[in-house]
C-alpha cells in the first residue's frame, strides 16, 4: 500500500512539474565557468504571430579577461523565428590597448516572432548557442 501512495507522489510530481511555467528569464554558465549567458524577456507568453524582445546578456565571469575573446552567439527558434540569428562580442582582454569591444559584460537584443499556425499545446523556444553552451528561453503559447 505505501508503494502505490510513493508511486502516486511520484506522479503527481511530474505531471506538475511538466505542466510548470516556463521563466521569463534563463541564465546559464559555460562548461569552464568563464562566462554566463541570460536571456531575458519581459513576458513568457505569446499569442500566435506576435513579437517578443529578449535581452541577450553575456559576462565574463571573473571580470575582465587577460587577452582578447572575439566569439559568436548564434539563435536557432523553435516554433517561430529569431533576429538576427547571430551576435557577434568581443571582449577587450587587459594586455590589448587597440581592440575596441566589452570589457565584462555584452548586451544586445534580439527579437522572436511567434509563427502564426503555433497551437496552444505546444511552446515556442529560442536557443542561444556560445561555445559549448546551450541556453534556452520556452515561450508558452496563448489562444488569441
């Protein structure tokens, strides 16, 4: 009998945990812990066709780096498009006087559009690609 209440707990936790809102924002860490990524957006939910601006930060953890880092962040869009589907960041290391660039902290934004035949069962997703990184914001889908 206690197993099949323990099962039942179980169960109930995931069926909540799979129905949980998705955050406005996500921040995640490289492998190496260098450097944070977040993705921020003023709201986690969208109707079908509409836009949402998503505040692309990236920071050097440990402040700024001994030599210069030029590197790219690329989108990829579930459920809808992204743009620009790349950014590109350069952060100035202490040892260059002549690159110009960040010193600790890029920001940028990019923009998702929903696609118009998105169904509520589903969720929209915007992956930022850095390095070996993979940060995803989810985007639930409203009815109009």
């Amino acid at each position: 009998m206690r197993v099949l209440v323990l099962l039942g707990w179980v169960m109930t936790a995931l069926l909540v945990s799979g129905c949980a809102e998705p955050n406005a924002s996500v921040t995640r860490s490289t492998q190496d812990e260098l450097f944070e990524v977040r993705l921020k957006a003023a709201k986690n939910h969208l109707k079908p066709s509409e836009v949402l601006p998503i505040l692309v930060t990236v920071e050097s953890v440990g402040g700024q780096l001994a030599t210069t880092i030029r590197d790219t962040i690329d989108f990829i869009a579930n459920e809808g498009s992204v743009s620009p589907s790349r950014l590109v960041v350069t952060f100035v290391g202490i040892d260059d006087s002549l690159t110009t660039g960040v010193i600790d902290t890029y920001s940028d934004w990019i923009t998702f559009t929903l696609d118009s035949r998105a169904e509520s069962d589903r969720q929209g997703e915007v992956h930022a690609l850095f390095r070996s990184l993979n940060t995803t914001l989810k985007i639930r889908v409203v009815e109009d």
